[in-house]
C-alpha cells in the first residue's frame, strides 16, 4: 500500500534513480492523478516537470475504443488498423478530432498558462501516472511524447497487472512499476489516500516545480536563496528505546542551523508539504531534519498519534542524537512541527535543558501541550489558513498562555493542509524567515 500519490513518487523516484543516467531528462505528469507522483519523481532526478495533455479519440458508437489520440501542438496519432476494423470514416475522424483537439488545448491552457510546453526534442522523457488500469490513456501519451521528438520514452507507475504492463511495452522504450499484482480491481486500492485531485492542485504544483527566479528569491521577505541546488539528503536511523526512527538529513555548507521537522503521525518523511518547506530551507541555507516520530506499526493505533508525552520524548531522543553528529556540532536547532507534532515540538521545548531556538507550528494543535506552554522559552511562530476556522481559534487561545516571544500568521484563503494557489509558498518564507532571524538573533547573543 502506498500513503498517498507524493509517497508513491517517493518509492518510485528510488526507483528509478538507479536506472536513469542521462541528464536530458523531462518528467511528464499525466493530470491529474499523475502529478503529485511526478512532482516527486522530477524532484529526486533533477529534471524539469511538465504536464502531457492527450486525449484519446474513440471510435463513435465505443468510446472506449481508441483509434488514436492527439496531443498539443496539433500531434496526432492514428491507428490504421482500427480505424479500417471499424469502418470509421474520414467525417466522423475529422469531428472526434476536432472536440478533442479543442479539449487539449483548453486543458493545457488551464494547467500551464502562457507557459510553454517543455521541448522534449532529442530527450529522455518520462511518463508518469498514479496507475495503470486499461493503460490507453499512458499508450497515448507514450505515443504522443514520441510524435514531439522525444529520443527515449520511459513509462513509470507505482501499479498495474503484468499483462497490461507488457502491451505497453509497445509504445515504450522501457517500462518501470513498483508493484504488479495479477488482477488490479481498482487503482485505488493501492492507496490509503486516493483522493482526487483538483486542477488546482496539478496547476500548484507545476508551480513549485518551477526553475527558481531570477533573483533567486524564495517566498517571503525577500531572502536570497543559494543558486545552487541543496545537497541530497542522507539516509540516517535513530535509536530511540526500543525503537529505530527512519529520517532523512540535509545539512549545506555554512548552515548556521537545523530544522527538525515534527509530525504527529509516521509520515514525516515523505510529506510533500513538509518536503516542500524543507526544501525551502535548505535553499536558504538552513539544515533540515526529516524523520518518522512513529513506526509504521505504532502508527496504527490513532491512540499513538495524540499521546504528545510519547512524541515529545522521540523528539528529544532525536533531537540529543543530532546533537550528537560531528557534521551538526555547535548548530542551533530549531522545531517545525505539524499536526499534534506541534504540541509535541511545544512540550520538547519546555523540558528544562533544551536549548531549541526556536518554533514554528504549521497549521498544528499547539493546544494539545497546554501544561508546559507557559514553560516554553523559544520564540515560537503559529502558522494557520484563514479557512481552517477551528484549528485558528485553538491557536489564539494557544497564543494566550504562551509567554515566550511568539506570533500567529494568518494565510488568506488558506485550508488545514494550504492547498490554495501560493498558501504553501507563503508558509516556507514565513518559516524560514523566522529560523533565519531567530536563529542570527541566538548566536550574536
């Protein structure tokens, strides 16, 4: 089972990782269920993100029957065999093509904008969807990538049965799939999180796939981010009791801090959102500590989830383990905590002896460390969405008892998890120009 579609891109990005040594490579998504798993495919493989809009023509009276398919720029790619099968004629091929046609085009406007469409002339391009079922619509777009010039098409999918997988071997080069079980009823059933995706989601996430601008500014108040990119994480386990904690550390040149990142459940790691802020981070030249507070096991039991003593006590586990690595010694460390992460990153804080710079609370439940709050001596950021009306309120009264340097930000138009248009970049500056000012604050002092 995969969490959701990023977690899928995750395990699939490893994946190909090993396989994929050419440097020409473009990252294409199919939208929408595509998307978030080729977001985090093009992440991992350094390569550009780009949408493949392709519609399939039907046969008139069976649909569902492909006779071809078209793609932006006016590609178009007919089977003759099908089309003499079925006797289709030349009107009715001119008048399928034309709505779909018209489709593309309006679909690829929405998704990209003025953008234009990434050149694949010559390159390695790899097609990316959440799952195959039928696989007509990942045959398109093989087929449609090829008509644009791509030199080299690979097809990666978290699933889909063998027998499915090896007809499209046909129309690409190469094949790559996690799992293949013998009957797939649904696509769906390989995930714990299939829900839909929005057109909003596909265009925000192009978005942040994004080159960086010209100044080379993150979100914010203006920082400069470093040009280059950020240094791959390294693989790291803490032992923490009985328990080993899985995590990933980034940790640039000249860093003058870490970020440790604190979710109230088991899937630190491979959050997008908080993949996304790490990211942030590090091209601001800050370290970032990833990692599971929870097994896969424990995790189950939603009881582990809201025992915040429990994820406090990981926490300050992992937090002596860091301390504890040469490439961190003498950094300052500071807590981004999500969910009843918060409160736990909130409780660790207050715990006599812990020398946390400082906190940021992202769309969290700091209530849920109401004993120790007035303890808390690190500055201290909450972050919420406008829209996300109760868990504001709680942080108010949050607000309240704490009697550290603290602040609440408001995101407009922002939901529990900031999935509107920019809400997730505002939420990366605000946090890195917090750990940065807070951070330079600590070590003048």
């Amino acid at each position: 089972m995969f969490v959701d579609r990023h977690d899928a891109g995750v395990r699939l990005a490893e994946r190909l990782a090993g396989l994929i040594t050419d440097e020409n490579v473009v990252v294409l998504g199919l939208p929408r269920g595509g998307m978030p798993v080729a977001f985090e495919v093009a992440r991992a493989l350094s390569a550009p993100l780009d949408v493949i809009v392709v519609r399939k023509l039907g046969v008139p009276f069976q649909p569902e029957l492909g006779f071809g398919a078209v793609g932006e720029g006016g590609i178009r790619v007919i089977n003759s065999d099908v089309v003499r099968l079925a006797e289709v004629t030349h009107e009715e091929m001119s008048e399928v093509e034309k709505r779909e046609q018209a489709e593309v085009s309006r679909r690829a406007r929405r998704f990209r904008g003025d953008r234009a469409p990434v050149a694949l002339a010559g390159r390695t391009v790899v097609v990316v969807d959440d799952g195959i079922a039928t696989g007509s619509t990942a045959r398109a777009a093989c087929q449609v990538a090829r008509a644009r010039g791509a030199a080299r098409v690979i097809l990666a999918v978290p699933v889909g049965t063998p027998d499915t997988l090896e007809g499209l071997r046909e129309d690409a080069d190469e094949v790559t799939c996690l799992e293949t079980p013998s009957t797939l009823w649904a696509i769906g059933s390989w995930y714990n999180d299939f829900t839909q995706n929005t057109d909003e989601q596909v265009v925000e996430l192009l978005q942040r796939a994004a080159p960086p601008t010209a100044e080379g500014t993150v979100p914010g108040k203006g920082r400069v981010a470093r040009s280059d990119p950020p240094e791959p994480a390294d693989e790291v386990t803490v032992n923490a009791g009985h328990v080993r904690l899985p995590g990933q550390l980034v940790i640039p040149e000249e860093a003058e801090g870490i970020v440790i990142f604190v979710h109230g459940s088991g899937s630190s790691r491979h959050s997008p959102r908080n993949r996304y802020v790490a990211s942030v981070l590090n091209r601001a030249g800050l370290g970032t500590l990833l990692f599971d507070l929870l097994t896969v096991e424990e995790e189950y039991d939603r009881g582990n989830v809201f025992d915040i003593e429990l994820l406090a006590g990981r926490l300050t586990q992992v937090t002596n383990w860091l301390r504890g690595q040469p490439r961190a010694a003498g950094l300052l460390v500071g807590y981004l905590g999500a969910g009843t992460g918060a409160a736990a990153a909130l409780w660790a804080a207050a715990e006599p002896g812990n020398q946390v710079a400082a906190v940021v609370s992202r769309g969290g439940r700091p209530d849920l460390a109401g004993p120790r709050l007035s303890a808390v001596r690190a500055a201290t950021l909450l972050i919420v969405g406008d829209r996300d009306e109760l868990v504001l309120g709680l942080n108010r009264a949050t607000q309240v008892r704490l009697q550290c340097e603290n602040d609440l930000q408001v995101v407009t138009d922002a939901t529990h998890l900031f999935e509107g248009p920019g809400a997730l970049e505002t939420v990366g500056g605000l946090a890195c120009d917090w750990f940065t000012d807070h951070f330079s604050r600590t070590r003048v002092g």
